[in-house]
C-alpha cells in the first residue's frame, strides 16, 4: 500500500467514525430536548432511559461503552473487508536454509 493510499484510507476512516458519532451525538441531544413528546408507554420508557442515562457516571459510562463498541465494530469491518492479515516472519536460520540452498 502506498503513502497516498493509507493517507485517503485513514481519511475516510476519520469520515466514517466521525459521522457516526456526529450521529449518536444528534440522537443522544434529541432525546434530552424531545423525550416529552413521545406519546404513551414509549415516552415514558425513554423518559427513564433518558434520566438514568443523564446521571453524571452512567452517561460518562455509557459514552465509554459506546466508543468501544463503535471501535470494535469499524475494526471488524475494516477486517473482513481488506482480508487477513496473516503474515509469515521468516527467521534467519530459514533464510540462510534457503540461500544455500540455491
């Protein structure tokens, strides 16, 4: 892999993780300004998610686990996209094998 190549991949992998926290971030600030609209038995619910979840220690928390989960989820993906990456190390008793062998 060239230079350019790992620069535009490490790119669009900034893009990619930033729009998805861009996206839990708008998620998270609407259901703090919006859970009271939520008609019913779902609005209640959200209402208690949304108040335990904006307690100091379970938000700070919860934003640990999410981080993690998002790392390990772009990681696996990255993973089955680009393959293994099984590398053999030669040793240098192999090495010295092969060239007197030749």
């Amino acid at each position: 892999m060239t230079e350019q190549q790992a620069t535009e991949s490490r790119g669009k992998q900034f893009l990619v993780g930033g729009t998805i926290l861009l996206i839990v971030a708008c998620l998270v600030i609407s259901l703090l300004i919006f859970w009271r609209e939520i008609p019913g038995l779902l609005g209640e619910t959200v209402g208690k998610v949304v108040g335990i979840m904006s307690t100091p220690f379970f938000m700070e928390a919860s934003f640990v686990i999410l981080g993690f989960f998002i790392v390990v989820s772009l990681n696996t993906w990255r993973r089955q996209k680009e393959g293994d990456e099984f590398v053999t190390i030669e040793t240098k008793a192999e090495a010295e094998d092969r060239s007197g062998s030749r």
